[in-house]
C-alpha cells in the first residue's frame, strides 16, 4: 500500500511540475452543431454541388469554392483551418488517410453528442434531445470549481438543451442560451438584446450571428478564462437540405472562428495563453449522398466526426495521418489538462489526447 501511495505521490507531483511549464492559461472551446469530416478535409462535395435537388446555386458555389486539387479546394472553404490551423496546430479525423475520431454514444444526435464531449464519456442517462437536467457532472462545472477559475467560466448556445446538458439550476454556470438577455449596462449588451428579440427565428432558436457576438462582447469586458461557444444554423441548414446555406453558413462561421481568435490575440491575459478546440456533436451521412442531410443512429457514419484544435502547449502536428482512433468523449479530460486540472468525477470519464501536449 505505502508503495502505491508513493507511486501516486510522485504521479501527482509530475503532473503539478507539468502544469507549471504550461502555458495556456484560458480556454476557447467551439462546438458546432452537425458539421461533416467530409467538408473539413476534402471541400465542397461535386455531387451535392451540381444536385440541383440541394444546391440552387451551383455556379456560385463552383466559382467561389470549387477546385479539382482537394488541398486547394478545402482551403477555400476554410481558409483559417488550412493556412494557419495546419500549420501551428492538430486536425484529427480525415479518414481518406485513415485517422479517426468518433462518437462513442450510439445516437449520432445532439444531446448525447455534446454531453459526450462535456461530460467525458457516453453518459446512458441522455439518449435523445429530449429537456432532461443531467445528474452527471461535466468538466465545466468541475473547472469552476477549481481555484482561480471560480466565474471564470462562461457558455453561450444557441440551444437552451446546454441549460440541461449542464444542469444550471446545480451547477449554476453562467450560460446564456436561446432567449435568454444579457443583461449587462453595456450598449453592446442593449443592441445585441434587442436583435435577438426582434430578428427572424427561423429555426426556432437564437441565431448563431447574435450568440457569436454576445460571447465576443462578454470576452472583451468580462474576460473569462474559459469560453464555450456553440453554433448550430450549420445543422439547421443541412436538415433543411439545402447545401447551398450549408456551405455558406460554414464558411461564413469559420471566418468567425478566425476572428475571435485573432482578435483575443490582441488581449494580454489571452495572447499567447489560449487554446482553441473545435469539435462537433455528430456528423452526418456521407457514403450514401442523400443522407448528407440527416444524422442519427439509423445513419451509421454519423458517428464520424472531427476535432480541430491549436495552442501554445501543443505539438503542430498538421493534420494528422496516423492510423489513430480517437473519441469525442476524451475531449472534457483533454481541455482540463490545458489548465493543469486532471478531470476525475463519479462516473467514467474517457483518457486525455496525449498527442496534443508536448512530451
Ligand atoms: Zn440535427
């Protein structure tokens, strides 16, 4: 006993002396709803592109995305994810070259999707979207609980499924989803309040252009150090079944992507100290084309999905060709140990991608 006392002792000990030549201090995760591997890693599909069952506008779409090399083709979609992401970062689960990265529920949806990714493991007790508050505890309640990082986290969703999937009435997360106002005295505040009542629902919940603006607001006044935020119109758009806003819609929002992240390069406390993670909640259909617009477990390559990610503590790797499996569930251990928190709670939670911190 005393052996394996001393053994954790010494295991604990390294881990502190890691955590103190680490250098992120502050984490940006991105979750986005129903985003394909396929777009990420190979650019717009010509099959869907020139169905004019999906996409009205396929010249447009030609002229501005298309190229027959796949390397220049993806770059035009996501200019940020193939000049800069590929260069200083990882992109994992481009399976035309045999990496992988999986869903591990076995509902290809949502709710299991982002609690997976939140939680730490395919929690049994969420299988659909349905509005259930989560018993489990998630990584992000666990890091607001640590020392320093008390406040310092805070959630903006275009679906108020993240007040369950995260349990606000226990945890009490600053989260705002859906209708909720900021209300801060903040002009910034007042006009972004009054688009999100007045602006189209189209879908029935918040549009991600609001959300993305209230979380860079709150980042610039606020400053939390770790930030969740989550779009979803990308799904929205492909149930719909028109590519055409699909493709758009993702072009539009990694520009986002790039711009929050250039911008939070011109704040002190996070320049230098932030680490970016992108994951998804699902993917869609892929080898049989029409299916592209739906996901679930009747759709069985739904469950292959994609993480993105690049900060001051990770290897750049690129995008990754190794033959490797990973899962979304070892996303919530992953970004805890950014901070130099090792993730543990009273159910399973998945292992850390150790590729992501240098040796
Ligand atoms: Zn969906």
């Amino acid at each position: 006993m005393r052996s394996i006392l001393l053994i954790v002792g010494l295991a604990l000990g390294v881990a502190t002396l890691h955590a103190q030549k680490r250098k992120t201090e502050n984490i940006l995760l991105v979750g986005w709803d129903g985003v394909r591997w396929e777009e990420v890693f190979t650019g717009v599909d010509s099959a869907l592109m020139t169905d004019p069952a999906f996409t009205k506008r396929s010249g447009g779409m030609r002229s501005q995305f298309w190229n027959d090399t796949v390397a220049v083709r993806r770059e035009k979609l996501f200019p940020f994810f193939w000049s800069v992401m590929a260069r200083d970062g990882q992109l994992y689960g481009n399976r035309t070259i045999g990496n992988k990265v999986d869903v591990s529920n076995p509902y290809n949806l949502t709710g299991p999707g982002f609690t997976e990714t939140l939680v730490g493991f395919a929690d049994p007790a969420i299988s659909g979207n349905n509005k259930v508050l989560n018993n489990s505890t998630n990584v992000l309640e666990f890091i607001n609980k640590q020392e320093g990082y008390k406040g310092q986290v805070a959630v903006f969703a275009m679906s108020n499924l993240f007040d369950y999937i995260l349990n606000k009435p226990r945890t009490g997360l600053m989260i705002s989803c859906d209708t909720d106002r900021v209300d801060r005295p903040e002009p910034e505040f007042r006009l972004l309040n009054e688009m999100q009542e007045l602006g189209p629902r189209p879908f029935g919940e918040r549009p991600d252009l609001v959300t993305y603006f209230q979380a860079k607001e709150y980042l610039t006044l606020v400053h939390p150090r770790v930030m969740y935020l989550e779009m979803g119109e990308t799904d929205d758009y492909a149930h719909a079944g028109s590519y055409d806003f699909y493709v758009s819609t993702l072009h539009s929002q990694e520009a986002m992507i790039a711009s929050l992240w250039n911008y939070i390069q011109s704040i002190p406390q996070y320049k230098d100290k932030t680490t970016l993670l992108i994951a998804c909640d699902h993917g869609r259909g892929g080898q049989i084309k029409s299916q592209w617009t739906g996901h679930g477990p009747q759709i069985k390559d739904s469950k292959d999905i994609f993480i993105l990610a690049m900060g001051p503590d990770m290897p750049a790797l690129g995008e990754v060709g190794t033959d490797t499996q990973l899962y979304q569930g070892q996303m919530a251990a992953t970004f805890a140990q950014f901070l130099g928190l090792h993730y543990v709670a009273e159910h399973p939670v998945l292992p850390v991608i150790t590729t992501m911190f240098k040796k």
